[in-house]
C-alpha cells in the first residue's frame, strides 16, 4: 500500500498558558490545579464528556483515596468527591460510597472545570505535535470543524497511553518484556438487582459455570459487581485478552468480543447466583477500559523496590497505597495465579504508602512536556498500582501547580521549584508528611 504525503496550511485556533491534552481523571485535576494558579488553561478530550474512564467508561467504582488513616489523594480528589456525592442525590450523599454514579461524575467535572475558568472542548482529538528542537511547537487537533493548531508554553499529558509524549518523541515501554499487556473490560450498568437477596462472592459459582461451558473463553479472575444504588449495578466483569489500547484495530476487535462476553456473563449471573435473577443491562461503556499501554520514561524511573521499601523522596508530591494489580495478559491458569500471588503478596497494611515523586512527571527529551496519570515513568508493577483514579488525582494535581509555577517563572517542568510545588500541594490538602523545611 502505497504512502501519501498530505499537506496544508493550518489555523492556530488556540493559545494558552498550558495545554492539557485528556479530560481523564488526571487531566481534570492538572487543568483545575494550574488554572487555580492563574494559567490560561485550555484542555482537549476526545470523548463527549470529561472523567475517562469513570464516566464513558463507566468503571463502576474508585479504588482507596486513602491509607486507612490518611487521605492521600486530597485536594481535587476530594473535591471531586465529594461534588458527586452531592449531585447524587440525597440518600447517595448520605452513604458516601466509593461507587461511581457516572451522571453525576460528569456533572461535578463540568462544574469544577467551569468554575476554575478552564477553557474545554470535548470530541477534540490529538493528532500530532510538532517540535521545534526539543520542545513542543504546538498540537495539531482534529475536531467537527476541522483540523488546527493549539499552542502552549507548558504541555501536560493526561491521555492515558501517553500518546502525546510517543508524538514528541519521548521514550516509552509498554507491556512485560514480551510486549504483553493487562487484559482490558468493558465496564457495564445493570439494573434489576435485589442487593438484600444477594449473597456470598460473585465467583463462588464461577469455576461450575466454566465446566458447565457458559463462557467461550474461561476466565478465573471476576473483579465482580458493585452496588450503586437501591438496584443499580455497576459490572466490572469479563477481560478482553490480547487488547493493544494504541491500535485501533485491536480496540475495534475488543469492543465488539466485550459486548458478546456482556451476554455470556449475564447468563451467569442470572443462572448461577442468587439476587440477580431479574437483572437487565442497561449499558455498556462508550469505552473500553484500558489498564496498561505505554509507560513513558522520565527522569526517575518508580519501581516495586519504592513499593516494598515504602520509599521516601526529597521530591515527593503525594504518597499513594493501592496493591499491586497486574491483571492477568491471558486466560490461562498460571497468569491467573501471577495475578493473584502479586496482589496478596504486595499489598500494605493501615497507615502504610509509597511517595511519589515529582521526577516520574518529567519525560526525558521533550523540554516543556509533564506526562501525568497512567503513564507516568514507572515500572510495570508500579503501574499497575499508580494507575486508579485516585492515584490519577495525586500525579495531575502535582503536574498542573508544576505547569503553572514554570509558566509564572519561565522555567521548563526540568527545572521546576519542587518545594513550591509541594508547598502549594499541601495548602490544597495533599498528604505530604515528609517535607523538609
């Protein structure tokens, strides 16, 4: 197939302070925290709505904002919390519970973003970065209008696979050493549920239902279902194997399996479990949830040594505890088992956590670029640790005061004043126990 060279001239439709390419979770916080600081922010999702995977991909609830004893991803984390919580409704308020109402999700990020004075156009694509020399020139975005230019001072990459630092030619790994990668799932919402009848764990009939021959392809590990209200259900069930979330083609693929395994798991649910007799599939995530893609390499790079020594940096800027959670790259018995061994071997006790440090922010190679969220420079088990929600809170909020201080200074992310930025994350309520001075 031959190549075509396609050329044109085109608009600069936008400038700004800092360009926030991802209106996930990270995104969101990056983009509020540096126009908090008074950046002119402009952010750019490709979705119809903000928050990622907790609202079009409807991943039914948040992993721990918190140690046990202290409430690590403070600051926007809370604040977007606690706003959900709000537009839930009464009784939803008043449970304060981790699961996901996703309405009120994407409600609480238009409302937060708009009354932080951050500039957002959803359905609006990245495409590609132009370079002058090591810096990012500009962005060039596809939308209903057409293609354009963005230019910013400060780049922050919020996309999730690292798409925008792989375009500026950062480094990056992706997947184990044989380019393998965690299983993704199509998140989903069920209604009908009669909670009190409920009993036991979701995979107590699992291993019965796999001889029986209800799935095409047999799965040992379930996450399972969350309640979300009186007889809503959010699924987090079901793996698509084999799923690159960089290629289209394979995204393609794996939405279309999801949406069949869906029906293989309701058969299940409803056949072999008790309080789910009467469920019905109300939706499926716009989606997919993609755990593991790129991990862009920065200036330092997080290892599960950091997590087992529960480590300590200079240049901390928030501290986070969830396990590790490497999700098995196929369905056989043995990853299953690495799976589970990782997960219950490497897990902390109340009170415990690893820091996180500023330098994962900071790509090698791209001069005024901050990376944030799920592809932070970390190793494949840190990854699948620092990658939940609220581990997105904490890595955005530090990347978008970071911007927003070398906007202020004219200092490039490299040569950022760490202490200030840690001094304005714990105004904002960050937990950062170990600063010196």
């Amino acid at each position: 197939m031959k190549n075509v060279v396609y050329n044109r001239d085109l608009p600069v439709k936008y400038a700004a302070d800092v360009l926030v390419a991802g209106g996930g979770p990270a995104g969101c916080a990056a983009a509020v925290a540096a126009a908090r600081l008074g950046a002119d922010v402009l952010l750019i999702e490709g979705q119809a709505c903000l928050g990622g995977q907790g609202t079009a991909g409807l991943v039914p609830a948040f992993m721990q904002f918190g140690d046990g004893e202290h409430f690590l991803a403070g600051g926007f984390g809370l604040e977007i919390l606690e706003r959900m919580w709000r537009l839930g409704g009464e009784e939803y308020e008043k449970k304060q519970s981790y699961a996901i109402k996703a309405e009120a999700l994407k409600r609480a990020y238009d409302e937060i973003l708009g009354e932080a004075g951050v500039r957002f156009s959803l359905c609006t694509h990245l495409a590609d970065a132009v370079m002058d020399g090591d810096e990012i020139a500009c962005c060039i975005l596809s939308a209903k209008s057409g293609m354009f230019a963005a230019r910013a001072s400060i780049y922050i990459d919020c996309t999730g696979d690292g798409d925008l630092a792989a375009m500026a030619g950062a480094p990056w790994e992706k997947g184990d050493g044989e380019g393998r990668m965690m299983a993704g799932t199509l998140c989903s919402l069920w209604t009908g549920i009669d909670w009190q009848a409920r009993k036991g764990n979701d995979r107590a009939k699992l291993e019965q239902a796999i001889q029986d021959g209800v799935f095409t392809k047999p799965d040992l590990h379930l996450p399972g279902m969350w309640k979300i209200s009186t007889n809503l259900g959010g699924g987090n069930i079901g793996h698509t194997f084999e799923v690159d979330g960089t290629d289209e083609v394979s995204l393609t693929e794996a939405l279309v399996w999801g949406r069949k395994l869906i029906g293989e798991y309701e058969r299940y649910y409803k056949g072999y479990l008790t309080g789910y007799e009467r469920m019905e599939l109300a939706a499926t995530g716009s989606m997919l949830g993609i755990r593991e893609t790129r991990r862009i390499t920065g200036a330092y790079v997080l290892t599960l040594d950091d997590f087992v020594s529960r480590a300590v940096f200079d240049d901390e800027i928030g501290r986070y505890c969830y396990p590790v959670d490497i999700h098995a790259s196929d369905n056989s018995a043995a990853s299953f088992d690495g799976f589970y061994a990782d997960h219950m071997k490497y897990r902390y006790a109340e009170g415990e956590s690893y820091g996180v440090p500023y330098r994962i922010l900071v790509p090698k190679r791209v001069g005024n670029l901050l990376v944030a969220g799920r592809c932070v420079s970390a190793d494949r088990a840190m990854q699948s640790s620092i990658r939940v929600m609220p581990g997105c809170y904490i890595t955005g909020q530090a990347a978008g005061v970071a911007a927003a201080l070398c906007v202020r200074g004219g200092t490039k992310p490299a040569q950022a004043d760490v202490c200030a930025v840690q001094r304005r994350l714990k105004e904002t309520g960050m937990y950062l126990p170990h600063l010196r001075g």
